[in-house]
C-alpha cells in the first residue's frame, strides 16, 4: 500500500511564503514523477508543478519564477518553495506520485493541505 503524507499549508499574507513537503511511504516502491496540483474553489484540479526522477521539471505558467519544486529520491520526498503568493494561489493542493509498488503503475495522491493566501 502506498501512502502520501503532506504538510506545510496554511494561512500566508499575499507576497508571503511558505513550503509544502510530501512524503510517500510503501513497500517495494519505484516511483517516477512526482508532483502538486490544486484545486482552487470552484475550478478543476490544475497541474502546478511536476519533477521526474531524473529531474527535468514542469510548471504552470502562472506559478514560473514564483514556484520551485524539489524532491530527494532516496527519501521518496518532494516538496514545493512557494514565493509571492498571491490571493488566486489560494487552493488545496495535492501532492502526486506516479510510481509502481511493486510492478503496477498508477497515480497515487495526498489527502491534500489547504493554503490561503489573503490579508
């Protein structure tokens, strides 16, 4: 079974700052890219940023230059260094791992960390 764990939301004042972390816990575990999304009220779940394993990177246009994404493959961890926030980044956002454990491969998600960003 495998199992994402995030932390690091919350509440920020515009222009803020603030870090989400995930972590995949599991047996037998080969995992290829991983990710965040979010879904923002009233909208669909959009793609924010995603790193493969062998580090090549994608980003949303409207979080390039604000947004980092970074993960350790030995750890199985990612994490998303979120500046300049703005009001529209408010969302609950998803961390993602594609991985297989051990052959089959799927999508699997985190419960999800809610970030407000407002004054």
């Amino acid at each position: 079974q495998v199992q994402l764990v995030e932390s690091g939301g919350g509440p920020v004042l515009p222009g803020g700052s603030l870090r989400l972390s995930c972590a995949v816990f599991g047996s037998a575990l080969n995992i290829n890219t991983m990710g965040w999304y979010r879904r923002a009220p009233g909208k669909e779940r959009e793609l924010v940023a995603s790193m493969s394993s062998s580090g090549s990177t994608t980003y949303a246009d409207s979080v390039k230059a604000r947004f980092t994404i970074s993960r350790d493959n030995a750890l199985n961890t990612a994490a998303l260094q979120m500046s300049s926030l703005k009001p529209e980044d408010t969302a609950v956002y998803y961390c993602n791992a594609f991985a297989a454990a051990p052959t089959v491969w799927r999508n699997y998600w985190g419960q999800g960390t809610q970030v407000t960003v407002s004054t």
